[in-house]
C-alpha cells in the first residue's frame, strides 16, 4: 500500500534545543544541498538518523530491552506506572493526543465539544475501528473503560485520579459518548491523552483481572501474543490497523512484523547488548553510554523529557529546619547544581529552573533564584539563628546541628543522579549542612516519607499539562491518600497558591488558565520549596538501522508504529 | 634441580630442622603488603594525605595519571585517596567480623564439645541448619531484618562465619579432650571448667589463629560483597565494596573505577590467605 513520505511537521517529540542542534549540524554535512527543513526535522527526530534512508520497509523483529521495572499487570488502568505505559502504548490507544506543541489532537475520538458552562463533554468518535479480538470501538467501549477506571476494584491509581471530576458517561449514539463532570475540568483532555486512560476491549476486561493483566486487547498498532515474566512480552503487528493518531509518520499497518519487548535492569549489560546487536533499542541510556554512543556510527540517540514536573529536590516545609524559607533558600545557595549537572550528565542533561518540564509550554524559569552563592548562603543562615559552628564545621542553632535527611529511591534514581546528591552534599557542608543521604529501596523510601522522615527529597511526577502543578503543591495534596502517599512533598501549604491552581483548574480560557499556571509557579519559585535539577531523562539508544522510531508527545513513551529496519 | 631433589630436601627439613626460616617470595611479599594494609588502616594521611571525600567535578572521570595515579571518579575525588582510606573499613569490618564468627563458634562449639551428648546433639543439628543455608544467604537474611549499615554488615558476616568454626572447634576440643594430659587432669580430681580453662581450650586456640587469619580475607570479602549489593557501607563512603558498585555504571567508559577498589579487594584477601597458610605450616612443624 502507497504510504506517506516518513516525515511530519511539526516535529513529532519535544526534542530540545541541545539534541536538535547536533542532529542539525551532522545533517547538513550529509544533507547538503537538500532543501526541505520537513527532511532535517525528520531525520532528527525519527531517531537522529541522517542518511538517506529511502522507503520503508515492512517486516522483520525488533527487539526492545527495557531498563524499567518488568510490570506486574499489562493493563495500564490498575495501577498506572511508567514501564506500563512505556510497552502498552504499542497496543493501547486513548481518546485523544498531543502534538509537539502542546496542543491535543484526535486519535480514537476525531473531534470533541465541550457544553458552554463546562460540565459535559461530547466526544465524537472514530466509526472504523475495531479492537483486535473483533469488539466494535464504539461509545459503550468507551463507557466500560471509565467505569473500569472508576471501579475501586480496579485498583487504578493514575487513571482514578485524572477522572476525579467526571461523575458519569452517557453514549448519545454509537459514535457519541458525552462526559458529565462535577465542576470544569481544564485538564480533562490533557488527562484523556494519557496512556493510562487507554481505551481496551469491553470484552476483554470482562475477563478476570489476571487474564486482563496478562494479555490486554486495544486497538493499537501491535498486539500482545504472549509474556514469559522474568523474560519477554512479544508482541504481533495487528493487519487490520486503521487508527494512527493525527501527527504519525504513515497511516495503515505497522512495518514492524513482531517486537520482542525485554526488560535488563543493568544499565551496563543494557548497553553491551544493544552495541552487541542483541536488541535494537535501549531506554534509560545512562550518560557515559550517551556519550559513547555519540562516537559511534552504529548507535543513534533519541532524546524525549517527560512531561509533567521537572526534576528537583524538594525542601519540606512542614518542619524545621525547612519551615524557614531563609533556611531553604540558604540550602538552594549553597548547592553547587551546575559543576555536578554538567560533570556528571556530560552535557546530556541541561540544567533547569523550572518546576515544570521544559516540554510544557506554561513552563516558567527563573535562573536568578537558584544561582550558587555561598556567601549569601552563610548570611541567611546567620539571619536565621544558625550562626554557630561546631567541631564539623555544621552550623548549629540550640545546639541542634542544621542536618537535612535525605531518603533517596535507589530504584528511581539513576546512579548519575545519586552522584548529583552526593555533589550537593558536598557543596552544601561548605556553607555547615550536614545532607544525610540515605538510599533505599522503594518500599523504605514510601515509608520514611509517609512517616513525615524527610527534609528533602527527589520524586519526580510525570503527568500531561500544567495541571501536575495542582496535584503537587496544593495544600490538598499534604493529605495522604489511603496508600499513605501523599504528592505534596515540599508540604506547601499557602492559600494563594491554592487558589491560583484551583482556579487554572476550572478556567476553561488557554491564556487566562496559562497566566493562572504562571503566577502559581513564581510563588512556588520564589518560596524557595524546591530546587529544579534538570528535566526527567528520557534517553533512548537505538541501532541505527532503526529507522522511523519516535516518542508520543504525551508522556514521551516510544512508539514502534512508524519504526522499520533498514537492512 | 630435580623433583628428587626437592622431595628429599622438603622431607629432610621437617624431619631434622623443623621449619624453614627463610620466608618464600609468596610469603615475604604477603608480610609487606599486610604492613602496609595496616599502615593504611591506621594512618591513612600518611600515605594519601589528601581528604577522600573532597568533590572535584571539573576534574571527574580522568584516568589514572600523574595527578591522579588511580585516575578520578564520577565527582573528581581521587581514587587512590579513596581506595586507602577504605583500607580502614574493609580491615576492621574483617577483623570484627572474623571476631564475631569465632567468638560465637567458641562458645556453640565449647557447648556442643564439653557440656555432653544431648548438648552435643542439639546444637549439631543446629548447626546443621545454619550450613543448609548458604553463608552469605545467612547474612542477607540478617541485614533484612536489621537494616543494611556498616555495623549491621560487620555481625551479618560474623554471624554467617560461626557455624563453619564452631564445627572446627568441638572437632580440636574432642580431640584434645581425649589426650592422655587431660585424663591426668581428671584423674587429679579437677573440676570439669578447671580442665577446659586451663588445658583445653590452651590447647585448641593456636589452630584458631591459623583460622582467623584465614577467615579475615574471607570476612573482607563478604564484606565487601555487601557493600556492592548497596547492604553494607553507604556512599559516598570510601569502603571498597561501594568503590566497585559505584564504579560498576561507568565500567564501559571509567575502567579505573572499579578496577583499583578490585583489585585491592583481591590483594587483601590473597594477602591474608597467604599469611594464614604460612603461619599454619610454620605452626605444623613446632
């Protein structure tokens, strides 16, 4: 079948300035000569490829290695994490997208209108489709998948929370399904877009919650064939496949024949198989590798930050010695951010000033309040009756020493990262703050923070839209859920944040909603309850045979659907 | 020099002169490394006088050169400050665990050896069920329980090293037990503890020596096994074990990394190994 030119405009991931750039200057040494800007961009974002690559070819195994935690459950819904979400958008699909821009896009549903006083939402959908054991996509499907969502037995985490305000679904017609919501829901698109709010087979999920688990049924491009745990999930092209969303590279089937998806939890060995040949996609790539692999003409790089909150260390406010916003603005002065980003990311990773990803467009970033200066350091801790010194050189006030512990997820933080802490812990006992480090797994580390055991962490939340800042710094989210988690780590607590993101919340108005987000995030900035580190690293390594692979704009998960082999 | 030779050389000493006096290449170089492990150990700024925690990230991941003879890690900190600074920590992690383990297997096995046949029994079939496990498997176990942490490392190690030396134990204490100067001793009228304290245990303690000495490069080991596995000493602790965890991401790219805490891993253990096989045959032939 004819299929389009594999490029597409706008750039199809929020691929940033850094990785742009190099992509560009190599492609115009190959592409000299070539005029269309669409080719560069291609070339870049379908994987940093920059040779001519010709037309696609269809057949042949991809093999995927997974450096995330091997799921328990296939089915995004119960739970909601992210290695769910990196295999599952190979055959699940949501109601809608985003583009490169920020702006939703239709996928499953082609056009949507929401009623004037923003609590009810029609949504049309697509009338071609069919999940791949023969169900018919239609409103009903979409009914079942909400309330699946909403069912307390379904164990829905991620997926519960988005549709917090949503009170109900109704199918007008068969391609009609109309949302009822408690109160206006600025974010309910961005929350649709995500893929843990992919829309299954109702039949399947009639099954039991394991057989569900084990082989989810969608609409995507691939399909779940079978999971041996521990080792792989393979994964077959579905022939019948009609529905790319609007910015993929060619419409019909996918080229790829089947996707070996496997998880190598080392990032060492991750790294040696992919240069072996062994798989031909690696994520988690680890910046020495990055740089490595910069050298070598067999290995391409795709670059792809989360969405959702930056990564930072957050200050927790809700008790000494952070309850003092001189005492954590010291902390953040203190901290050498720069020299440690910059020798241990080795230029992959660019220092950020933000609390949001730099892929949200209402990002707002303010170097100024986060440059290293321990001089001023010392002066605000002096002002705030930390003015003696002990034998360490630990600043004490009472004879308490200033000690800030510091709970570290040894699963969520890459080793890279860990040495970003152990930096800042240096840099900061310069200025007299004793940073105790403590790693741990991530049941230990839930528990230190549950039980109010912390003085700073880093847990990043990655989410569609600037509505991520709602859930963690509004003064609700202290509050623990009943798992005992609770995302509001810095414990902001101040009514005027409240109100900016509760109203931003409801305003249905992009600029009004975006100026809401921004004043929100000067207060937070200028309160000092966090210090951005850089964005969430997303770093893919793929062969460079690879040809067409590109990460969903939304949550930055890869997709397969446009990717083919060229040998 | 023929095998003849050596055979009738090796027979002739430990029939007429006893031990050799001369030290072994093996053996003369073990002393001097073990003189300067403990060197190390005790004053570490004689021979790194610089601070191993001192962060220098313009200066991260060269390779070992004239500045830097180790090369540097991921946060410029000198490794061959590191690696002798660790020296401390993997000795006295040793030394303490070795002492655990011994002290423990002296107990059980003076218990099972001395206090009679039901005694003897239950705590062999005790011992038995410590062996089923794997040592290390022992000391997870352990460091599950209690948390992982220098100190809990130090006892999960000891621990998991007792029942190998409890068994070797109540073997010396039977054997001795049934010498002629022990039925003297009986026959004198002494109380049964008199016997144990003063001819005993005397008697049994030089072949722990041998053991402890040998144990040591176990312990460090292990020791340092947990460290890795992220149980034992925390960064950015200077321990070995941590040295070479850490070192392990950067394998690819920053060789030294790993290799120099490596290899001074193996240097110790073989180091120890070696002193412990040549005090035992000097102590074999006195």
């Amino acid at each position: 079948m004819p299929t389009r030119p594999a490029f597409h405009s706008p750039a199809p991931t929020g691929t940033p300035a850094r990785t742009t750039s190099r992509c560009t200057t190599r492609a115009l040494g190959s592409l000299a000569g070539l005029v269309a800007l669409g080719l560069l961009v291609a070339g870049c974002t379908a994987a940093g490829s920059t040779k001519s690559v010709g037309e696609p070819k269809s057949g042949g195994t991809l093999t995927y290695a997974s450096g995330d935690a091997e799921p328990s459950c296939l089915d995004p819904h119960v739970g909601g994490n992210f290695p769910q979400a990196l295999v599952s958008a190979q055959y699940l699909e949501s109601l809608v997208s985003r583009n490169s821009t920020g702006q939703i896009i239709p996928w499953l549903a082609e056009s949507w209108v929401p009623s004037a006083d923003g609590l009810t939402w029609e949504f049309t959908l697509r009338d071609d489709v069919t999940f791949t054991d023969g169900t018919v996509f239609d409103a009903s499907a979409v009914q079942a998948n909400i309330a699946h969502l909403q069912d307390p037995t379904t164990l829905s985490s991620t997926g519960y929370l988005a549709l917090g305000k949503v009170t109900g679904t109704e199918a007008v017609s068969p391609t009609v399904v109309r949302f009822a919501l408690s109160e206006p829901d600025s974010a309910l698109l961005e929350s649709l877009s995500q893929p843990w709010l992919a829309i299954e087979s109702p039949a399947a999920l009639e099954r039991s919650q394991d057989d569900n688990c084990a082989a989810p049924v969608g609409t995507g491009p691939f399909i779940v064939e079978s999971w041996v745990k521990q080792n792989a999930i393979t994964l077959v092209r579905n022939e019948d496949y009609v529905s790319p969303p609007a910015d993929a590279g060619h419409s019909g089937p996918a080229y790829l024949d089947t996707v070996i998806w496997r998880f190598i939890p080392d990032s060492a060995s991750r790294y040696a198989a992919l240069q072996s040949g062994e798989v031909d996609v690696i994520d988690n790539a680890q910046p020495d590798t990055i740089v490595q692999a910069e050298q070598s003409d067999s290995i391409e790089e795709l670059d792809s930050p989360r969405p959702g909150s930056s990564n930072r260390i957050e200050l927790n406010s809700g008790q000494a010695p952070f309850d003092d916003v001189r005492v954590r603005e010291a902390f953040i002065r203190s901290a050498n951010v720069d020299d440690a980003v910059s020798s241990l990311f080795q230029g992959t990773a660019t220092r950020s000033y933000s609390a949001l990803s730099s892929v949200e467009p209402t990002a707002v970033s303010n170097a100024a309040l986060f440059a290293y200066d321990p001089a001023a350091a010392g002066t605000l801790l002096d002002e705030a009756g930390w003015d003696e010194t002990d034998a360490d050189g630990y600043r004490i006030k009472d004879s308490v020493r200033l000690t800030v512990e510091f709970p570290v997820s040894t699963n969520q933080s890459i080793p890279a990262e860990q040495s970003v802490f152990e930096q800042i812990q240096a840099t900061a006992k310069a200025t007299g703050f004793e940073v105790k480090l403590r790693p741990m797994d991530l049941s230990s580390w839930y528990a230190a923070l549950a039980g109010n055991d912390y003085d700073a962490v880093s847990a990043p939340y990655t989410k569609v839209g600037p509505d991520v800042l709602r859930i963690l710094y509004h003064s609700d989210s202290i509050v623990p859920a009943p798992s005992g988690y609770f995302a509001n780590l810095a414990q902001v607590d101040d009514p005027a944040i409240d109100e900016l993101l509760t109203t931003a919340a409801t305003t249905a108005d992009a600029a009004e909603r975006a100026s809401l987000y921004s004043d929100a995030q000067d207060r937070i900035l200028e309160g000092f309850y966090i210090l951005p580190l850089y964005d969430q690293q997303n770093h893919f390594l793929l062969r460079s045979d690879v040809i067409g692979l590109r990460t969903l704009p939304t949550v930055a998960v890869p997709t397969l659907y446009d990717a083919w082999l060229n040998r | 020099m023929s095998d003849l030779e050596v055979q009738t050389g090796l027979s002739a000493q430990s029939r007429q002169s006893g031990p050799s006096r001369r030290l072994g290449v093996a053996e003369a170089t073990a002393g001097v490394l073990a003189l300067l492990l403990v060197a190390s150990a005790v004053v570490p700024q004689l021979l790194a006088p610089g601070d191993p925690f001192a962060i220098d990230p313009l200066s991260a991941f060269q390779p070992p050169n004239f500045a830097h003879g180790f090369g540097t890690d991921e946060s410029g900190r000198d490794i061959y400050t590191r690696v002798v600074h660790g020296t401390q920590y993997s000795l006295v992690i040793g030394a303490a665990a070795t002492a655990i383990g011994l002290g423990l297997g002296i107990v059980l096995g003076t218990l099972a050896g001395m206090l009679g046949r039901v005694i003897d029994f239950t705590v062999n079939r005790f011992l038995e069920v410590l062996f089923a496990f794997p040592g290390l498997l022992l000391a997870l176990l352990f460091i599950v329980i209690f948390g992982p942490g220098v100190v809990t490392a130090t006892i999960a190690v000891g621990l998991s090293t007792a029942p190998g030396y409890a068994r070797i134990i109540r073997a010396q204490l039977i054997t001795v037990r049934s010498q002629a100067f022990v039925e003297a001793a009986t026959v004198l009228g002494r109380t049964r503890w008199q016997i144990l304290l003063r001819h005993i245990l005397p008697n049994t303690l030089a072949p722990l020596f041998v053991l402890a000495t040998l144990g040591i490069g176990q312990a460090i080991v292990w020791a340092a096994t947990l460290s890795y596995l992220g149980l034992g000493a925390e960064p950015p602790t200077a321990e070995w074990g941590a040295m070479l965890s850490a070192g392990r991401t950067y394998i690819t790219s920053a060789w030294w990394m790993s290799f120099f805490p490596g290899l001074f891993i193996v240097l110790t253990a073989v180091t120890a190994t070696v002193l412990g096989r040549s005090i035992d045959r000097r102590m074999r032939h006195v």
